[in-house]
C-alpha cells in the first residue's frame, strides 16, 4: 500500500497585478550584475544573469504591505528596498555537485536532513501556472541574493520572469525556518572536546 503525496505547491498570480508570496517559485529571472573593474567609472559595465529558478524568502507581511503602498502610488517606509531570494537548481544538478564531494551527502540532503540544503519535490502540472510542471529541485542556502522590488514586478510585466507556484503550508514555513537557521548558525572556534 503506497501512502499518497501531499500537495506541497498550489498555481500562483498570473502577474504583477498581484503580490508576491513568502516560498514562490520564479523562473528565468534577471539579474543584472556589474563588472567589478567599471565601478568609479563614468559607465558601469556589467552583464545580465539568469536564474534558471528562484524561490523567495521575504516575508508574505511585508510584501504585501509593500505591494499596496507602491499600488497606490505613495512614499512609505513599507516599500521594500529589496525582495530576498535562494536561487533553486534541479535536484539532478545539485546529486551530481555533490557526488564529487561526497556520496552520502545526497542521501541528507533529499530527506532535508542538511543544515545548507533544502529539497523540493516536482510540482505537478496541475499545481504549474504554466501548466507544464517542475522537476525535483533543491536549494543551496549559501546562494541567496536580492532584487529591488520595483524590478522583480516589472520583469514579470515584461515576460521576462514567469510566476508558477508556491509553497503552502506547512511547507513553505518548514522552508523559512530552515533558512533562517542556516543564517543564524554559530560558528565555534573549536569542536567542543570529549576524552
């Protein structure tokens, strides 16, 4: 007797008509990043980088608040400087990453049994705005990155950034509060000694 599945995902908004949502699932997403070397110059060079998928990680309160401040057109301190999101790799990518370092580390990592690495099960066509489903992915919480909001609604207007699910609960809290204990890990300076 096989245990049914739970659903992890429902369909998204469509577009930038609505807010964005704490564990969204974004795919091909811009960011633009600057050479280095043309900082101080007159022109800032730089280069256009594709999140093949990326998830977010700010909280659902305060993009909403954001969403109807800059909705109505007002000046706030509700208006958020910026979204934070992880990017997302498939799972088969980040099994194959870490084959090479070590090949018990997959086994903690699909279970989400590993402090950096959370997995995500497919998303069924059904539960896909696009209709067309996504692969097992995994995210690596050293891969976090920001984008100014104003920016992340207006690559979904131009077509450039497609909305296609997102996380419910309990999945999306299970989530967050994985991040942010990755964030918050304490580095000792040494293993505590046993004899």
């Amino acid at each position: 007797m096989s245990l049914a599945v739970p659903n992890s995902y429902r369909v998204t908004a469509p577009d930038a008509s609505s807010c964005l949502r704490q564990g969204e699932i974004l795919t091909h997403l811009g960011q633009f990043r600057p050479d280095i070397a043309s900082l101080g110059t007159d022109s800032t060079a730089g280069r256009l980088f594709w999140h093949p998928f990326a998830v977010i990680l700010t909280q659902d309160c305060d993009l909403e608040q954001d969403f109807h401040v800059r909705s109505a057109g007002k000046e706030s301190d509700k208006l958020l400087p910026g979204i934070l999101f992880c990017e997302v790799a498939t799972a088969e990518e980040v099994h194959g990453r870490t084959r090479q370092i070590n090949a018990k580390l997959w086994d903690g990592i699909k279970i989400n049994n590993n402090v950096r690495f959370h997995f995500l099960q497919k998303v069924e066509p059904g539960c896909d705005r696009l209709h067309e489903g996504l692969p097992e992915l995994s995210i690596d919480f050293k891969r976090y990155f920001t984008l100014p909001a104003e920016e992340v609604y207006k690559r979904i207007d131009l077509g450039e950034a497609q909305r296609r699910c997102v996380l419910v609960s309990p999945y999306m809290e299970h989530l967050c509060v994985r991040f942010a204990s990755y964030l918050s890990r304490i580095a000792l300076p040494a293993d505590h000694s046993s004899e």
